[in-house]
C-alpha cells in the first residue's frame, strides 16, 4: 500500500467548497494528491495516524487548507493541536474561510496560521485563489525537508 | 423703624458719658494746680466771689476718674481687671467727701480739710448721690429700677437750682440755709456729670426710651428739652423785665403765660406733625410687611415642593404645607425637629457635608438625597439651598426627584436593552452573511463549473442563462459585503488623527480609477486639513468619487468633477460636483438611506450602501452630509466636519 505521498490535506465540511477546490487545483496541475477529510475530528487523525488513517503513509502532507468553521472541531481546534505537536508545528496552514471576522483572523496568526485567505463568492475569484496559494506552497515556498 | 437702629444714637450717648468723665478730670485738675492762686479764668466775672472748695474739687476729680472707668459695664470688664474695682472704689470715696462736709463744718475741719474753703450742704449733697451713682452704676432692683438714675436726676435738679439761682439771681437756690454756697463751676460739672450718669448706660433704665427711635423716644427727645430751655429762657425774661421795671406784676404774670400757651403751642403741634408723619410712615411700612406676610403665606401655601426654613441648629422654623403631601408630615409636627430626623441613614454625612458648605456660604443647587417619610418610604428629594448670613437661618427647597429618577433609570434601562438588542441584531446579521456566501459561491461555481463542461453543447440562449445565474449570484456577493462593511461601521472605533486631506484624496481617487473606467476630468481645489479617522473618510471620499464618476461617466471626455473644500468657522465643508445624470431633489431624503437607489441597475450599476456608509461615517465623525441636484445637470454631495475633533462620538442611528 504504498501510495504517492500526499501533497495537500484539504480540511472541509462544505462538499460543494471541497469539490471546487478540489477540482481546481486538479485542473491547473498545481498538485498531484490531495486528501479530502470532512471536518477537524477527521483530520487530527489523518495527521498523527489515528483511527481510520492508522495505516495511512507515514509522511506529512506539505501543506494544510484548512476551513474555519466545522462541526465537531473546528479550524482554530485543529490549529491550535497541529502548532502544539512536534510533529507538524512546521507543516504550513492556510485558512480558507468565507469569515472575514476580525477576530477570526486574529485567533488564526495567534495561534501560528501560515495564511489567511477569505473565499470570494466569485467562482473565478475563488479559483484564482487557490491555485495562487497552491502555487505558492508547493512551488514557490521552500518547504522543510 | 425698629428699635435696634438706636444704635448710633447710644453710642454717642456712651461717648458724652466718657467726653465729661475726662472734661471732669482736666477742670478739677486745673483748679487743684491753680488753688490756691485762685484765677479768674476758669469761673470769670461771676456774682460769687468765692473759690470752689479743695475738697469739692478732688471730689469731682475722683469721680471724673469713677466714671471714666467705669464707661464700660461691669458685665463687659474682665473677672480680674482692675476696672471692675477701682471705679465703685473710688465712687465709694466721693460718697465719703460728700458724706464728711455734709456733717458740717466741724467734722469737715476734722476731716483734715481745716484751711479749706468749706464746702455747701447742696455741693456735698451733691458729692454724695454723685459718688453712690457711681457706686451702683450697674445695679438695678429686682423691680428693674436703677438707684443710679435716680440720684443722677436728683443731682441734676439740685445744680440745675443753683444754675437757675445764678441766673435769676436768686441766692436761696445755690445756698443753703447759711452754709457757704455751690460755686458755678461745681453746679455745671455737677449738672454735665449726672446727665453723663445717665448717658453711661444708655440702653438701661429711663435711658431705653430716652435714646430709642421708638415714638416715646423722639417724643421726650424733641419736647424735654425744647420746654426746658423755653421755660427757662421765658422764666428770665420775665424777671429781668420786671426787675427792671418794664412792666408790673400782673402784666407780667399775664406776658409770660400767653407766651407759654403760644410757645406751647408750637411745640406741641409740631410734635403732633412728627408723631402723625411718623405715624403714617409706620402705616405703610406695616402696610408692606402685611402684604408681604400674606404673599409668604400664599407661597408656602400652595407651593408645589416644599419650602423649608432651617435654623443654624438644624431645625425647622417653617416648612410649607407641601410638607404634608411630599414627606406626610403636618407642618407643625415638624417645626423644631431637626432635619437630620427625617434624612435617610445613608445619605446623613453627604447632606451633613452639604449643609456645612451651605452654611459657609456656597448655595447648593442639584443636591439630591432621601428623605424617610412618616409612613416609612422613602423619597428622593432634589434640593436647592442657601444661607443668609444676616438671618441666620437656611433657606431650602426639596422637590420630590422620585419620578425624575425613575424616568432616568427607565431611559438608561431602555438605552441599555437597545444597545444589546443593537448588538445581538449585529451579530445575528453578520453571522448570516456569512453563511449567504457560501451557497452564493456554490451557484456561481457550478455555474461556471456547468458551462466550462458542458458549453460546447448548450446553445447562446442556454449559456446567457447561465451568465445571468452568476452575475446574479455574485451581486448578491457585493450586496452582503457592502451590508457587512456598513454593519462594521458601527461597532468600529474612531482613530483620529490629523489627516493630510489632498493626500487621501489623491489616493482615493487613483484606487477609483483603477476599478472605473476614469473618462472625467477631476479637478482637486485646496483642501483644508482635519482631526478625523482617515481610513474611514477614504472611504467617504472613495463612495463620492465613484459616484461622481460613474453619474457622469456617460458624458465621457466633457465629464467633469470638481473637489473643493473650506474652513468656516468651527467646521471645515468639502464638496465633491459633477455635471453627470443628477438627480430629482424631490427623492433626496432617499439617498442616504441604505438599499436605496434613483438608478436602475443595467443603467449604473452599484448596491445602494455607497451613500448610507457615507452618512454613517460623517455622522459619526459629529458633522453632517447633504446632496443638492437636479436631473440632467449633475449633482452636489457636502459634507461638514468639525474642527475641534474632540465631540462624542453620535450614537449611530
């Protein structure tokens, strides 16, 4: 089971956001694996290997879309545990968010988020955005190992 | 016309009292150093030749000293000055004068006044009332009569005989029997020592109504001395005329009396005149204070709060009839009691601290405290208060502030459920914003997603429609983000500073053109500088440039739009014209309201928050925002803002 490692872990609840972004970042090449998980709950244990992802590839993906608001944990939850762990206190976090709140924002660079990017309404806004910040990550940033 | 305005008068009196004790003095003295080369000077070319007696003379001198001493009651004169004993001490002497030349010649001589002249039983009489008037100067019998005055005008007639006696000639009246006669000179120091017995306590005794402005007083003041001196003066005449043979007897007797009736006469309806005007003056006078005492009665009557006066004890002396309603008290239950009574235990050491300010001459005005009526409530009173030094007394007014208060409370409740409802609105519409975006962006993603798949098979029409899904979802998009910037305007702080007012404007206007098509000239005049938010009114200046340049955009090259600005006064005015659509005045009032638009969207596009944000922001900023316009010739947007930036911040509407 050895599976090519994932490059984005895409945190949302919206099934319409993550088909979306999903499908965009597919289409501009931008990426070649992306894993999908449903809400907070689900991706603390994609990302230490727990429940479900028990057997999943050891590696971290090289950057995290994380959505805000979530049932069961949210953004700020997964933020807060993934800055707190050794083991992904590095891997970059971007917010994507329709929450423009100040707040929110502020709760997010507090707690170490990478990125905060609000989604537009607009489809080739929004699609502009994404590939920009998965350029960015995945090409443009020199990551840690 | 009161009876303390005699004041003056009794001070002069006290002062005659004090001129004779040292005239006494100096004249006695005199005689004594010139004894026994006895001049003429002092008693001139009188019928007597004979020189006052040495020990008359000391006598007097003795009790010019007493009185002078004693010028100042007993009452007045410290427990241990020596005032308080030497004057009866010395009074007691002179008596003791008196008492030894009126025993006669023999005892005088044994006395040790051999070689003196020996002196009269009249001026010895004299001696003695002299010098035990000034030993019972302040004494006055249990019935209030003081033995000093009775001697002083037991004195007096014995000189004023003996001045009478030189006068008419009339030798029985300065010499008793064959004893040697009263020397002129001691009948008038005599005569001016006891009326000045009697003016050394000029609000005692017979004194009272001799030196009071009461009627009576000016009475005996005009009419005693005036028939005095008349009586006298015809008394002599008379004599002399028919010393001299003028006239006889009967005709005498018969001139002086029509002369008394005439000179009477005039005395007594002169007196009459006076006491009538005096009379009449009081009538008045009592007239107004009438007047005034029913006028304060209809006051304390029928005023609504309470008026109460208060005296330096704390008391009441008067509270008005309004007592009853407001604090359930008659006003006679409370004349008497202390206020502090009826004041609520927590509001004591305040209204202590009031009053004390009060009474030192601060009025207050605004003071609030609780009173604890009789029946057990408790009120709040609003109070006004002042002190009058001359009275003595607080006068104050408690208006029942219950309802006041209650109204106020009320207010602020309301205020404070607004504020949260205000806040709760807020939050609710901003969390539902958010959530309108999502499925927005769901319809114009899958909108697209539809025509990037599938958009070689559907036809114009069909991908039209699908344009139209988008742009409509995606103005609505604008719609929430313009209503959460609005929204946002609300609960954000003001951060002034002091603005560089062409600077903002210069960089409003290149981020407006950057989004709009710019085909008009804009022309920026001077603009004065001012304390305000600057992000915030870039906001104003980039809502007004846009619409000046999207109103006038269809005029393309021949569009213009001005920007001016002014200082007047306390307050600085920017304009912001244009020569493009305009508007109808009659729609004014609509277009700073939110949602609101005078344009169809396929005309000019925009969502109908650009103006209210605007008004919310000038607002906000305590300045005001108006649009003049008319169709076809473009519009004008003013907005004012203060100078002094310092205004509280207008609650937002």
């Amino acid at each position: 089971m050895s599976q090519p490692r994932v490059d984005i872990l895409l945190v949302e609840d919206s099934v319409a956001d993550a088909e979306m972004t999903l499908r965009t970042l597919k289409r501009q090449g931008v990426v070649n694996s992306v894993e999908w998980v449903r809400d907070g709950v689900e991706a603390v244990e994609y990302l230490y290997r727990e429940g479900k992802f028990a057997d999943r590839d050891p590696g971290m993906p090289k950057l995290v879309l994380l959505d805000l608001k979530m049932p069961r944990m949210d953004g700020l939850q997964v933020l807060a545990r993934m800055r707190e762990d050794e083991r992904t206190k590095a891997v970059p976090v971007v917010m994507m968010t329709s929450s423009r709140e100040e707040g929110d924002v502020l709760a997010s660079y507090t707690l170490g988020v990478n990125s905060y990017v609000v989604k537009p309404v607009d489809f080739s806004e929004f699609a502009e955005r994404v590939v920009q910040v998965g350029l960015y990550w995945m090409m443009a940033n020199q990551s840690i190992g | 016309m009161t009876l303390d305005e005699s004041g003056g008068l009794r001070r002069r009196c006290a002062a005659f009292a004090a001129l004779v004790a040292a005239l006494a003095v100096l004249v006695c003295t005199a005689g004594l150093v010139a004894w026994p080369h006895y001049v003429r000077i002092l008693d001139g070319n009188l019928p007597v030749t004979s020189v006052p007696g040495r020990a008359s003379q000391v006598g007097l001198l003795i009790a010019g000293l007493a009185l002078w001493l004693r010028r100042v009651p007993t009452a007045a004169v410290g427990e241990r000055d020596v005032r308080r004993y030497l004057g009866p001490l010395l009074g007691a002497v002179v008596f003791l004068i008196g008492l030894v030349a009126f025993m006669g010649p023999r005892v005088f001589t044994a006395a040790g006044f051999g070689q003196d002249t020996p002196m009269g039983a009249n001026s010895a009489l004299v001696l003695c009332l002299l010098g035990m008037a000034l030993l019972m100067l302040d004494t006055t019998t249990r019935r209030g009569l003081r033995p000093a005055e009775a001697m002083a005008v037991l004195m007096a007639l014995i000189t004023l005989a003996a001045l009478f006696g030189y006068a008419y000639r009339v030798g029985e009246l300065y010499t008793i029997r064959d004893s040697y006669p009263m020397v002129p000179r001691t009948a008038i120091l005599g005569f001016l020592l006891a009326l000045a017995v009697l003016c050394a306590r000029p609000s005692a005794g017979l004194m009272a109504l001799a030196t009071s402005t009461s009627f009576g007083g000016t009475l005996l003041r005009r009419l005693l001395p005036a028939s005095m001196l008349m009586l006298f003066a015809m008394g002599w005449l008379r004599l002399e005329s028919e010393r001299r043979g003028m006239y006889s007897a009967e005709l005498g007797v018969a001139v002086f009396t029509l002369a008394n009736i005439t000179v009477f006469t005039l005395l007594v309806w002169w007196s009459a005149r006076t006491m009538q005007r005096l009379e009449l003056e009081r009538d008045a006078s009592e007239e107004r204070h009438r007047k005034a005492v029913a006028l304060n009665q209809l006051i304390m009557a029928n005023s609504l709060d309470v008026l109460c006066v208060v005296d330096d004890g704390g008391r009441f002396i008067k509270v008005s009839s309004a007592a009853r309603k407001q604090w359930g008290y008659a006003p006679a239950e409370l004349i008497g009691r202390p206020y502090a009574d009826l004041v609520h235990p927590d509001d004591q050491d305040r209204t202590a601290e009031v009053a004390s300010s009060i009474m030192s001459g601060q009025p207050a005005v605004g003071f609030t405290n609780r009173f604890i009526r009789k029946d057990g409530g408790v009120i709040w009173l609003d109070w006004s208060a002042t002190w009058s030094r001359t009275a003595n007394l607080m006068f104050s007014v408690a208006r029942d502030a219950t309802e006041r208060l209650q109204v106020a409370e009320t207010l602020r409740q309301s205020a404070d459920e607004l504020a949260r409802s205000n806040h709760e609105l807020e939050s609710f519409a901003y969390s539902v914003s958010h959530d309108l975006r999502a499925p927005l962006r769901h319809i114009d993603g899958y909108a697209r997603m539809l025509e990037e798949d599938g958009g070689d098979r559907l036809d114009g029409e069909l991908r039209r429609y699908l344009d139209e899904i988008g742009a409509s979802a995606r103005r609505m998009g604008r719609l929430i983000d313009d209503l959460l910037a609005f929204s946002r305007l609300s609960r954000q702080a003001l951060n002034r500073f002091k603005v560089d007012m062409r600077a903002l404007v210069d960089s409003a206007l290149s981020e407006v053109s950057a989004s709009h098509p710019l085909a008009a000239t804009v022309a920026v005049g001077p603009l004065p500088n001012v304390a305000a938010d600057p992000a915030l009114l870039k906001q104003v200046w980039t809502n007004l440039l846009t619409n000046a340049i999207k109103y006038s955009g269809k005029l393309g090259a021949d569009a213009r739009v001005e920007v001016t600005g002014q200082t007047d006064g306390t307050t600085v005015r920017y304009q912001v014209r244009d020569n493009g659509v305009g508007f109808d005045m009659r729609y004014v009032d609509k277009l700073f309201q939110v949602f609101q638009r005078l344009h169809l969207q396929d005309e000019f596009e925009g969502t109908g928050v650009g103006l209210a944000i605007v008004q919310r922001i000038v607002s906000r900023h305590g300045g005001r925002v108006w649009a003049e316009g008319e169709l076809g010739r473009g519009a004008t947007f003013t907005f004012e803002l203060p100078i002094a930036g310092e205004q509280p911040e207008g609650n937002m509407a």
